[in-house]
C-alpha cells in the first residue's frame, strides 16, 4: 500500500563521506535494492498480492501522491536525513507503483517512464550534453524555456501550467509566465503601491466612503462577533478583491526570489506550533485551552515569541 501500513526496513548506513559532485550511485548496490523494489510492487498488484493495491487506479492514487509530496517538504524543512529518506521512499513508490498500475492495464511501463525521462534531460541540456553555450542559471532557464516551447508547440504562455497547483504558488507563476513575456511591473518597488491600491478596493467594498477603522490590535478589547455579508453580489466583490490582494502578496514574493506557498507553509506550522505550546503550558496548571481566556493565552503566545528569538 502507499501508506505505513508494511513495515519499512532499516534504513543502510549513511554513506561515509560526500563523493565528488556528479558521481552516480554505486550501481552494483542500487540495481539489486532497485530490482527488489520493482518485484515487492509487481507482487502487491498480483492476484496473490495485496487486496488494496489490487483495485487501485491512476485516478484512485492521485490523492496519496499529493501527500506525500507534502510530506517530503515538511521532512526537508526538518533537516533530519532519515526522515528525508522515508519521504523520498514514499514519493519513488507512487511512481513505481502508477507505473505498474499502467503495466498491469497495458498502458505503458516504468522503462518507459525513464526513458522518456533520460531523453528529456538530455534534450533540455545542450549547454552539457550538446555544444549550446549556457554560463548563468538565467541562460539556463532561457533556453530550457525555449526547448520546452518548441516540444510542446504551446499556443498560449500559460499552456502546460497545471490547474491543480495550489492558488498562491499558481498566482506567482501565472505572473512570472507573463512577466516572460514581459509583462510585469518595471520595479518591484511599485508592487507595494499596487498592494495599498489592492487593499484600499477591498476597504471601498467593506466600509462606509472606503475608511478603514482605525482598531489597534489588542486583546485587551470587547469581543465583536464577526457577522457574514449576506448579498451575494458584495459577497463576490469583496472575494474579488481579497483574491487580487492575495495575487499581488505573491507577486511580491516572486520578485523578492521567495515561494509564496512555501513562505505561508512555514507561517501556518510557525503559528501552530505556539498555539501547542499555549496547550502545553496551560495543561501543566491542568486546564485546557477552552477554559483559558484570550488574555491568558496572548501573554503564552508572546512569551513562546520571546523564547524563539532568544533561541535564535
């Protein structure tokens, strides 16, 4: 199965020391570890194999290969190598595995798979495997851009981006396509006053003449429950310009050279892992978070803050 459900062996020994950049791996060890992995799979979609594995599909396994893609960004984030072993373990088993998957219907093969692979590698690098001249990762990027161009026969700048991208790390590449092109901001400088454009429509739509009130940010405040905006035609509006802030944010983030979905991954788990440690801290006094007030907790989640900047 594509989950922990068989048991994982013990992983080898790290290798003794770094071999010098560019070296494969020692084939005479990854053949046989290879063959092995292609048989343990080939067995699990066999009549006698396992029941799961059996009555999957292409379709079926799409959401298992998402998660571990996922998984594999959080175990890089880690540092920890045998965790990044176990998740690049987990993403190359959906690979063998749709591959028998195609096998078994007569679709295609895993040879396949790789040699189209090898090809393309080779195809796309002509400044390494051809007599093209590339110096910067720039003149590599132009003329893979361009191979690719001319191997797809794309009509429009963004054929070949795919739908199921996540939203944020789309919008910064829909922007970098056309940016290709040539069409994006002369300095990135200016995306800050689209951004106060962006948010002052969003204001326009939500309050009175546009004025946003001016509330500090304080927990030492009256609760105000937040109330739904009940026309539907506002309701579309004020979606349309919170996605425009939200497009300009990751533009943002695409001129100053950062990833977008990768900065708001690392948000999200950065404000999980204090509101723990708000459970944590109120669980030794033998409360639970519910019973806490927000006072209680702000003064928890700033002192956690405190803590990690010492840390660092």
């Amino acid at each position: 199965m594509t989950d922990s459900d068989h048991q994982s062996q013990p992983a080898r020994s790290p290798i003794d020391s770094a071999p010098a950049p560019g070296t494969p791996p020692d084939y005479n060890i990854l053949t046989p570890a290879f063959e092995k992995l292609c048989d343990v799979i080939a067995r699990l979609r066999s009549p006698e194999g396992c029941p799961w594995d059996r009555v999957q599909t292409l379709e079926s396994i799409k959401p298992y290969t998402l998660e571990e893609t996922y998984e594999l960004l959080e175990a890089i984030d880690s540092g920890n190598d045998q965790h990044i072993i176990e998740e690049l373990g987990d993403l190359l088993l959906q690979i063998v595995l749709d591959s028998q998957i195609a096998a078994d219907e007569g679709r295609f093969d895993l040879t396949h798979v790789v040699d189209r692979l090898t090809q393309k590698m080779i195809d796309r690098h002509p400044h390494v495997f051809g007599n093209v001249s590339a110096e910067t990762p720039e003149e590599v990027r132009k003329n893979w851009d361009q191979i690719k161009e001319q191997e797809k026969q794309r009509r429009s700048i963004f054929d070949g981006l795919p739908e199921a991208l996540p939203a944020l790390a789309r919008a910064a590449r829909v922007a970098e396509k056309a940016a290709k092109v040539g069409y994006d901001f002369p300095h990135r400088d200016m995306l800050f006053d689209k951004l106060r454009e962006e948010i002052q429509e969003l204001a326009d739509e939500i309050y009175p003449a546009g004025k946003i009130p001016d509330t500090p940010a304080t927990v030492e405040a009256e609760i105000i429950a937040d109330t739904e905006i009940d026309d539907p035609e506002l309701r579309a509006r004020v979606e349309g310009e919170l996605g425009d802030i939200l497009f300009v944010v990751a533009n943002i983030a695409r001129r100053w050279k950062i990833n977008p979905e990768e900065a708001l991954r690392k948000s999200n788990r950065k404000f999980q892992q204090r509101v723990q440690q708000i459970e944590q801290e109120l669980e030794k006094t033998g409360r639970s978070i519910q019973a806490a007030s927000l006072q209680e907790m702000e003064q928890i989640y700033q002192a956690v803050k405190q803590q990690e900047k010492r840390n660092s």
